[in-house]
C-alpha cells in the first residue's frame, strides 16, 4: 500500500475515532450544569407586607404595606460539583422599586447536574435535604409531570406539564405547581411569633381592607392572648425551555396567613405576605437568547460535529480504498 493510502487510512480511522469521541464523551461532559454557573432572574409584579416600622412604633393604622410594587430577584450559583453532584445558593430578594430591600433568603442546594432532582449533600456543603426538582428543570425537559420541591411547606408536589407555548421565538414546556398547607420553612417560622395579645390582632384585622378582615365577632371571641400558627400557599408557572431545559419565564403567588382556632374551626387572621410576580420582560428576552446559544451549542457537539467528523472520515477511507485499488491494478498490469 502507498504511503497516501497509509495516511488517507489513518486519518479516517482518526476521524471516525474522533466523531465517536465527541458524542459519547464530549458532549455527555458538556452538556451539565457547569461549575460556577451564575445566573440571575428578575420578577416583577406586587406584594401586601406587614409594615415593620409601623408596628415597631405601634401605629397599626398602617401596619401593612398593601399592592407595593416590588421586584424579585433570584440568583442560582454552583458553588461547588464533584462527579454528577452540584452545591448551588439559591438567593432571593425582594425590593421595592425604588431598590429598598424588603427580604432576603438563600438556600443550599445538592442537585444533579444534568436532571436536577436531588444528590445526597456532600460533607460540610450546609445543602438542605429535600426530593425533586428544586431550582430549575432537567436539562432534556419532558412533557410530563415531575416532583417540586416547595420550601413552604418543605414538601414535593406535583408539577403539571399543562401545555406548549412559544415564548420569544422558543418552544416552551409550561408546568404548573401548586402547594398548600402548613409552614414548616424553619427560617420562616422562626421569624414569626407564635401567639399575639387578642388587641394586636384586633388591630391588624382593622388595618386590613373590609372585604379581607376576619369577622367581628370572631375576633371578639378570641382569648386574650391568641395563639397563631401560619400557612403557605404557592401557585407556580414555569415555561421551560424544550430543548435546553433553561427556564424562559415564571410566575410566582405566594402566600402566608396567620390563623388561630376558633370556636368553630381556623379562623384566617391577617397575611403576613402575599407576593405575586412574574417575569420581567429583558429577563425573558435574556433567557431566550441564552437557550438560543445552548441549543446550537449543544447540537454541534450532540449531532452536527460528530456527524461532520464521521462523514469527512468515511470520505477519506473512500479514498484510500480507491487509491489502494489503483495502485494494485497498476501493479498487475506491468
């Protein structure tokens, strides 16, 4: 054989070794959450608060802050992966327009990196246990139901794959989670007393719209130092991103109400907080242009590189059978 038909043989073998390489060890590696991933999604909508200065100088008159236009920001950062495993922060805050903070929170989070269900914690990561999803959706979405995990109420519950809709020229899976009962967030709980004098509450329920404030006499009824306990109400909607899993848009309503017991059953007393957000339009627009990149990202590793690598090795095994057969049948006829 040649010396061209040595290197024409080579070469594709090279090639179709490389093809093979890309789809079954390159694109597997990529195509995971990586480390130091960071990202920040921006909210907007309203949100009924309990006013803290207000009640801190005992003016209940404006104990609560009602329908204020805020912002949400929730920002998700790996801090740390190890195999399929990745630690993640999960922050959030909610501001006032005017960029006033209004609360905080974060989480830590083990996750699998590429469906996004739960890991077991490594040591000393501080990650929260919980099941299903958590912060975002797999990254090869299905149109089916999935668990999401619910920090209110520190269950998994359902999340509904409900339709397909196109948000900014993407195709997106829409996934609806629902979840109500008692709180259990142990950092918000603590933050809440566990029983109010029977004036106080009075005076909330005062502070309250008519159509929202509890019965008159209910309230009278009550004893003097009324025990409370909380509920946690969250209507989720995602619109996920089909091909990438990233999620493009969300709404977010979310609930927790003071209740006591009385003489004929829970008695709902005032909110604590009522926020209700959804997705702010350039971070929409963001997300779209970023799981516009991943998907081309990811199909030139998954399919066009591998398919180019293989075709260019099988032209050149085709000539260097070629060139092989030319050279035997020179040979022959001399």
């Amino acid at each position: 054989m040649r010396r061209s038909s040595w290197i024409l043989t080579g070469s594709a073998v090279v090639l179709v070794a490389a093809s093979a390489v890309t789809r079954f060890t390159v694109y597997p590696a990529v195509h995971q959450v990586p480390d130091g991933t960071k990202t920040t999604f921006r909210f907007e909508g309203t949100a009924t608060l309990l006013n803290s200065k207000a009640l801190g100088a005992g003016d209940l008159t404006k104990a609560f802050m009602t329908d204020l236009p805020v912002t949400l920001d929730r920002r998700v950062e790996v801090r740390d992966t190890n195999g399929r495993t990745a630690v993640v922060a999960d922050g959030v805050v909610l501001s006032g327009r005017d960029g006033t903070k209004l609360n905080s929170s974060e989480s830590i989070w083990a996750v699998d990196r590429r469906d996004l269900t739960e890991r077991p914690a490594p040591a000393g990561s501080g990650a929260a246990k919980h099941e299903g999803l958590v912060i975002s959706w797999p990254l090869e979405p299905e149109r089916r139901d999935y668990r999401f995990w619910d920090t209110g109420i520190q269950k998994a519950v359902p999340a509904r794959y409900d339709k397909t809709e196109t948000v900014s020229g993407r195709e997106a899976y829409v996934y609806v989670v629902k979840a109500d009962g008692t709180l259990t967030d142990p950092a918000t709980a603590k933050a809440l007393p566990p029983a109010l004098p029977r004036q106080v509450v009075a005076g909330l329920a005062a502070a309250l719209p008519a159509d929202r404030r509890p019965d008159a006499a209910v309230l009278a009824a009550l004893p003097e130092t009324v025990p409370l306990t909380y509920t946690s109400t969250t209507e989720r909607r995602a619109w996920v991103d089909a091909d990438t899993g990233l999620s493009l848009d969300g709404a977010l309503h979310q609930t927790v109400l003071a209740r006591t017991q009385g003489e004929n059953g829970p008695v709902t007393l005032f909110p604590v907080t009522d926020v209700d957000v959804r997705g702010a339009e350039a971070s929409v627009e963001k997300q779209a242009d970023e799981a516009a990149t991943t998907a081309r990202l990811l199909w030139l590793m998954s399919t066009g590189g591998p398919l180019g690598l293989l075709v260019l090795g099988l032209m050149l095994a085709f000539l260097a059978v070629r060139s092989a057969r030319r050279r035997t049948a020179d040979g022959g006829g001399r």
